[in-house]
C-alpha cells in the first residue's frame, strides 16, 4: 500500500466543517461523513493524501456551490504522480463507500513520457491541465463518445473548455499498448481512457460530478481555492 499515512487525519478531513453550505449539503454530505475511510483506502490503493486533498476539493466544492448536493455522490480520482503503466484513475461512489472504477488513463504528449511531469492551462500546449473539474454533457464527437469538462481553478484549468480538454476512449489507452511501448500513448491533454471502458466510466460520471486531477505541484497545493477553504 503506498503512502499510508494516519488515518485519523483522513476522518478529520471530513468530520470538519463539511456541512456548512445549507441543508441539500449536509444531506448530500451525511454518508460522506459516515465514510469508513480506512475502507476505501484499502480498496482503492489510493495514496491517502491523494485522497485526502480530493476529498477536501469535494468539501469545499459543496461549500462554495461548484458542486451540486444532487451531484455529490460520485467523486473521479486522477493521481498523475504516478506512471502511466498504472491504472491511476479511480471513481469512487462515496454513498456506498466503494470503487466504481480503476483505470487507465492517458496524459498529453508534453507533460511527459511514461511519467507526467509538466503541466499547463495554455491553448496549444498539449500538456494536462491539474485541479478541480466538473463534469457537463456527453456528446459524439471524433473521438465517439465524449465527456466535456468544465475547469473550475483559473490558472490552472480554466480553459478546459476553450482548449476542448475532454475525456474521451482512446486505442492508445490499454494493456496491449502498454505492453508493445512500455508506456500509454498521450493525448493532447485530454484525460483519454481505454475504449472498452470509456463508455461505462463517461456515463456514471456525467452531467455534475466532481473530478479531481492530482499531482504534488507546489503552485496548485499552494494556490488552489478547493484545497484552502478553510484557511480563513
């Protein structure tokens, strides 16, 4: 298991002020507060403080109203700290506790090789953008069956929409990609995901949901809002 850290620390996390944003809030947020994080954690493998910070994003997106209470149950997971060989996409359903999802998932062709290393909001950088995302509407576009995204953090992704950063199935995305490059193929910035899952994982988390791409980059753990609602 990497990076077990206390656990206690987890539970604080969401025992601390995560119901002040009304009554849909702390309704939404009941389960999450009950959430045996200990649990989750050993099912995922999840790095706890990748899942700590997701987990505050998911808090103060509550708070703040970029997150919708009727939205709340789902919250996607992407770790680009570690190597594309590895499945570092998670959907987690927070009212049952659990993974919904664990998956490949392609950074773009500038951030970085097998590893992501270099990141951008810029049009034409075909880099991954990091942060807090919502999910909106589905749509068909070249890559089939896509999923338009709207980046909450400017200065870090806030022109998702502008660079059309999508998540979308991509043939570049798979074990057999892998295991004939020794890495995933890169996208142009967009979270790209195998084609035989795409489908299933785009239409769980459509239409509202939370999305949180991690890396430990000082500037975003420094200057992202949905990571210091509470330093006030």
């Amino acid at each position: 298991m990497r990076g077990r850290g206390p656990i206690l620390l987890l539970l604080s996390v969401l025992a601390t002020g995560c119901c002040r944003a009304g009554g849909d809030a702390e309704v939404a947020l009941q389960t999450v507060e009950e959430l045996d994080v200990a649990a989750l954690i050993e099912a995922s493998d999840l790095d706890d403080e990748v899942l700590q910070r997701a987990l505050t994003a998911h808090r103060c997106a509550l708070q703040d109203g970029s997150l919708d209470a009727d939205d709340a149950s789902l919250l996607t997971v992407v770790d680009f700290s570690l190597p594309s060989t590895e499945r570092r996409l998670w959907v987690l359903d927070l009212d049952a506790g659990e993974v919904r999802f664990h998956e490949l998932v392609a950074h773009g062709k500038n951030t970085g090789a097998n590893r992501a290393k270099d990141f951008s909001d810029e049009p034409g950088s075909l880099q991954s953008s990091l942060g807090v995302y919502r999910t909106a509407r589905t749509y068909q576009g070249k890559h089939g069956h896509s999923l338009k995204l709207d980046g909450l953090e400017p200065g870090f992704n806030g022109n998702a929409r502008d660079r059309a950063i999508v998540m979308h199935g991509a043939s570049y995305v798979s074990e057999a990609f892998i295991a004939e490059h020794g890495r995933l193929g890169r996208s142009w910035g967009c979270p790209a995901l195998d084609e035989a899952v795409a489908v299933e994982v785009i239409d769980a988390i459509a239409g509202g949901s939370l999305l949180v791409v991690d890396y430990p980059d000082e500037g975003w753990l420094a200057g992202s809002a949905f990571l210091h609602c509470d330093d006030d």
